[in-house]
C-alpha cells in the first residue's frame, strides 16, 4: 500500500509499480487545490494513481475515517510506504503491516523532521542531503533509520532542483530498503535525538526579504523558495517584485552608485497583517542596508545588506515578466 500526496512522492510509487511490487491500494489526501475555474484537482499522487491503473482513495482525516480504516485492516498489505503524506498515521495504521510502515523522507535524519527538508538544506547551506527510509513510529519522523542515500549540494541548488534530484534519489532509497525487508535483512538504527533538528511548513510570509541580514543568508532564501513563496521585497515606488537568480558580492566596485534605496515604511506595509510587532520590527532597517548600487555600464543591481552586498540577476516586478538585471534596469528609473 501507498500514501502520498505531493509531486514529491510520485516518482517512489512509480518505481514500487514498476518493480512488480502489487499495490493493494493508493491513499492521497483530499484534493484542495483548484484551477482558475475553481474546479477541483486531483492531487498529484492521485493523478499518477489513476494514470498507472492503481485504486486510489482520498482521505480528509484518516484517523477519524472509520471506513477507510477498516478497509486498510482487511486490505493486510505486507507494507505501507509513506512518502509526504502530510498527516501523521495512528497507531492502529502503524500496526497493521507486519514489515510496518516505512516513510520516505527527504533529508539525512535526524536533521529536519518535517514539512520543509528540502529548503531548510538549502537555507542552511549545508554541504550534502539526502533521502532517509524510516520505520514509522508515533512520533513527526522519530522512527528508526532504515537506509539513507546521501546527494552532494554545490551551493547552486534551487527549492525545484533539489526537489527533482531527491525525488529520483527516493526511487533507488526505497526500492533496496522493500528488498531488505522482504529478505529480512534491513539494517535498522535509532536516530540520535540529540541532533535532532525540526522544521515548520513553508508559508508565503516567510518569502519576504529582510534586508538586515547577511547576504549569504538572503542569497540562500532565493534560491530555497524558487519556486514558491519566493524571495519578495519591495522597489521604492511602491511594487513588490521576487528575485529569482542573485549572488553574493562581499565588496563593491568603484564603479557603483548609488540611485536609490528600499524605504521602510513601504517594506514594513506589505509585510503581513498577521505577523507578531516583534517580527515586524526585525525588518526595520539598519543604518546603510537596502540602498541600490548600479554600474556606470547600467547593467548590474546591488543592494546592501546587513553584511555584504546581493547582486540580483534575474527580477520579476508584479504584473511584468521575468527579466534579467540589463533588461530591468533600462526601464527604471529608481
């Protein structure tokens, strides 16, 4: 049996299906999500369901559908894999396989239990991920470490990226932990709680940009919410725009000016409504942060920051297209 949700988990149900292992049934979360109709859409995990032939059922809160867990009872796979599912099982799911129920998560564990693995790699700047298979316990992601494959980070990865690379590097993690199972071999360890790390769900609020901080931090930002929230802030007349692609510069040119600056009382007006006084004034600037620098060929955007200075190279102001720095830069005038 099979329960995921996002694009994440697809590429492990199509390696299980295309292994010859039977799946007795899919289960995927309600679908929520709509298409500019408002019509419904099936969840990804659904879609690549019904598109391998698979049954398929949606579930709203599986611990308080009583049918569907009866039926899972009498279904009696051997194992449950879970990949992104987005709710935790109870215990009676837990007990009910007799090799359990094996997650597929997608960092090194103990790091980042989860709703966000793959961005926080990414905004920590760590050196290497990877994928975990996990004997499922009570607990977000506590279980037994079963096998982990590790991936080398350059430094260059996006949220997309990297989404894609462990979502095939899922494919081969899970595949061998089935077969050790099934020989009764599968290495098997506690994880360390000592070095546990946990991470929250991603939400837009956090895609807003706070100019305060380091350079590395905020160039790491834009590429852990690429695609989605996305690294926002806000130009001095008044339009947010996301940056898509930047870099650190530590030192400025002397060729740079000065033209114009991110004024606070527009940063601090898009901010959300729902953020705390104190997370608010965190944005506030610092003497010298958020001023824009151009070269004298007008071809290159700088902004100071709380150290250092982030290039941005690709830009999208709301309602335009997405344009590298020349082609933004010859239309505003700061």
């Amino acid at each position: 049996m099979f329960m995921g949700t996002p694009d994440f988990a697809v590429k492990g149900l199509e390696a299980i299906h295309q292994a010859g292992h039977e799946i007795l049934l899919v289960v995927s979360q309600e679908d929520k999500a709509k298409d500019r109709k408002g019509n419904l859409l099936k969840t990804p995990v659904k879609q690549a369901a019904e598109n391998l032939g698979l049954p398929v059922r949606s579930v709203h809160r599986l611990r308080k559908d009583v049918e569907l867990l009866a039926y899972l009872k009498d279904l009696k796979p051997d194992c449950i894999v879970v990949a992104a599912f987005g709710q935790i099982l109870p215990k009676e799911v837990l007990d009910i396989p007799r090799y359990g129920c094996v997650n597929i998560h997608a960092s090194l564990l103990p790091l980042y239990r989860g709703a966000s693995p793959i961005q926080q790699a990414i905004l920590h700047r760590d050196k290497e991920t990877g994928i975990s298979t996990m004997m499922m316990a009570e607990g977000m992601d506590t279980g037994d470490i079963l096998l982990q494959k590790k991936l080398p980070l350059t430094g260059e990865e996006t949220g997309e990226s990297l989404f894609e690379a462990l979502s095939l590097l899922s494919q081969d993690c899970i595949l061998e932990t089935l077969s050790l199972l099934e020989q009764g071999n599968c290495p098997r360890r506690a994880q360390e709680e000592e070095k546990a790390s946990h991470c929250s769900m991603i939400v837009k609020q956090d895609g807003f940009v706070n100019w305060n901080k380091p350079a590395v931090e905020i160039e790491a930002m834009v590429r852990a919410f690429n695609p989605w929230p996305a690294a926002v802030s806000v130009l001095p007349n008044g339009k947010s725009f996301k940056i898509w692609k930047a870099r650190v510069i530590k030192q400025k040119e002397e060729n740079f000016q000065s033209f114009s600056e991110i004024k606070e009382d527009l940063l601090l007006a898009h901010l959300p409504e729902s953020l705390s006084e104190e997370a608010k004034a965190a944005f506030r600037k610092k003497d010298g942060i958020g001023k824009m620098y151009r070269n004298k060929e007008n071809n290159r955007l700088l902004l100071s920051t709380g150290e250092g200075y982030l290039e941005i190279l690709e830009i999208q102001v709301e309602g335009k297209k997405r344009l590298d720095t020349p082609a933004f830069l010859l239309g505003f005038g700061g």
